[in-house]
C-alpha cells in the first residue's frame, strides 16, 4: 500500500519535472521572479544581523567604564580583573590606572602646571570593557550587577547610542516584516495565475480524466507539485543571489576595513536560516497552486 503510494507520488514528480523543462523560458521566469522577490527581504535580513556584529568592532559603539573606588587596592583591582575575565558576555577589557588617566589628562587638555601641584591623585582606576551584545537592556543588567561589587564606585556606558542601534535594528526587522508579507503574497498571486492558465490549458483532459472516475485529489496532484517546486527551485535562487551580493560586497569591504583597521566581513545566512528559507519558498509554491486548484477545478465538469 505504502509502496504504491510512493510509486504514485514518484511518477507525479517526474512528470511535473518534464512539464517544467518543456517550457524552459516561461519557467525560468518565473522561478528568478520568485527567487528576486525571496532575495530583498532575506538580504536586507542579513544587513540587519550583520550590523549588529560589525557595530561591536567600530570606534563609536557602546563601552562600558568601570570606575574603582579611590581607596581601591592591587587585590581590588585583581579582583575585577577576574570576575571580568569570567564573564562570557565581556569579549575584552582594558585597565587604565589612576596613574596613566592622569597622565592622559595633563596631555590632552594642557593642564600640566594645574595638575601637577595636586597633592594626591583624584582620579580613580577604571575597566573600559566591551561585550557581546550591545543592546541597551544586556548593557543595563551588566550596569546593575556591576554597580554591586564591592569595589566599584561607578558604572557608566552610552545608554543612548545603544538605544539609538536597537531602534534601527527593529526598523529593519520591521521592513524585513512588512516586504516579507508584500512579496509572499505577491508570490502567491504569480503561482495562483500561473496554475490557473495550467488548468485552463489542460481542461479537456482534465474532464476526460473526471469523466472516467480520476477524482480531484489526483486530478490536482501534479499541479500542486509544480507549485511545490517552483517554489524550491525559486528559494534556491534567492539564496544564489545572496551569496553572489554578499561576495561582492565583501571585496569591496576589504578595502574599507584596511582603511580603518576593521576586521568588516559579511556573514552568510546560517544553515538553519537558509533550511527555513527552502520550506517557506516551497510552501508558498504549494500555498499559491492549492488556491488556484480549489477556485478552478471544481468549475471542470466532463459535459
């Protein structure tokens, strides 16, 4: 039983392969159509991920500052040391001593003669710690935790410019969204068209089928699967043209990132995304034939 259900389905497949090679051209269209339309929203996707990660290793994102109590001794400072080292959210750190902020003081603001009739040293020794995640609620649960040592006086970080990369971040997601939507349902239009003119093609053969005793779900089985594999064979050439606009844009970023000591290379979409890719594109196909078929076939009675 089993056996010939596979059989049955196997035959449907190769012949909905022979359909589509038979018409190379209009199939060819419509799979780069597909493959364009998966393409803008899966792109501007991997922009969004990407920036996330290129923002952590520019000039102008988030650090965290670590001031130290003035009383603070080596242990202390030892002490921070390791907790800084222990924690997987921190990707690398840098102890400045009181001794070289002051320094760095009396040379960049001209203040030599002031600074130097000091009786003791007022700044304190501080951490500037960078971490994985920039977002402003990771950075702001690291703030809180932080502040709670012993030997820290002071936390600070750029609350603001993390706020500022989220909402850009969730604007993309939001048009990721929003052309994610337009374009599938514009997928499902083409699909829906294209089996519908597919129907109306083979309608005499379609009655002669009915008329001696085929039912409906044979009838619409090879049209689902050409929806099916259209849709395949379209997220296969979404993710083709990715991965060519992202070479690309990686030669061009070797440039930049030698200009500015960056280390500026964009990431490909991960396994797991271009699997859900494939599902959602061949789903699609599917959803946008199944429309098609049950709007259509039942209006094909044999006379």
């Amino acid at each position: 039983m089993i056996h010939a259900w596979l059989t049955q389905h196997w035959h449907v497949f190769v012949f909905t392969l022979k359909r589509l090679v038979s018409t190379p051209v209009t199939s060819l269209l419509s799979i780069v159509v597909i493959g364009i339309a998966f393409s803008l929203p899966a792109g501007i996707y991997i922009l969004m991920d990407n920036l996330r990660a290129i923002s952590g290793q520019t000039a102008g994102s988030p650090q965290m500052s670590l001031y130290l109590k003035l009383n603070a001794s080596e242990s202390d400072v030892e002490k921070i040391r390791q907790r800084l080292q222990d924690n997987a959210q921190i990707t690398r750190f840098q102890f400045i001593s009181k001794s070289a902020a002051l320094l760095q003081l009396q040379q960049s603001s001209g203040l030599m003669d002031v600074t130097s009739g000091l009786a003791r040293n007022p700044l304190p020794d501080a951490f500037v710690v960078n971490t994985h995640d920039a977002t402003a609620e990771t950075l702001e649960q690291l703030q809180t935790s932080m502040q709670a040592w012993p030997e820290i006086e002071h936390v600070q970080f750029d609350a603001a410019w993390a706020k500022r990369l989220n909402a850009l971040l969730e604007f993309g997601r939001t048009v990721v969204l929003m052309l994610a939507i337009l374009l599938s349902t514009a997928i499902i239009a083409v699909m829906f068209n294209t089996i519908r003119l597919q129907i109306l093609t083979k309608r005499e053969e379609i009655e002669v089928s009915k008329l001696i005793g085929a039912t409906n779900s044979f009838i619409q089985r090879p049209f689902l699967y050409f929806g099916a594999i259209q849709g395949l064979l379209g997220g296969m050439t979404a993710l083709c043209i990715i991965a060519l606009a992202i070479h690309t844009m990686n030669e061009e970023l070797t440039e930049i990132a030698a200009l500015y000591t960056l280390n500026l290379h964009l990431q490909h979409l991960s396994t797991s995304d271009n699997i859900s890719l494939l599902f959602f594109s061949t789903w699609l196909g599917w959803l946008g034939a199944r429309i098609s078929v049950a709007t259509h076939l039942w209006q094909i009675e044999p006379k």
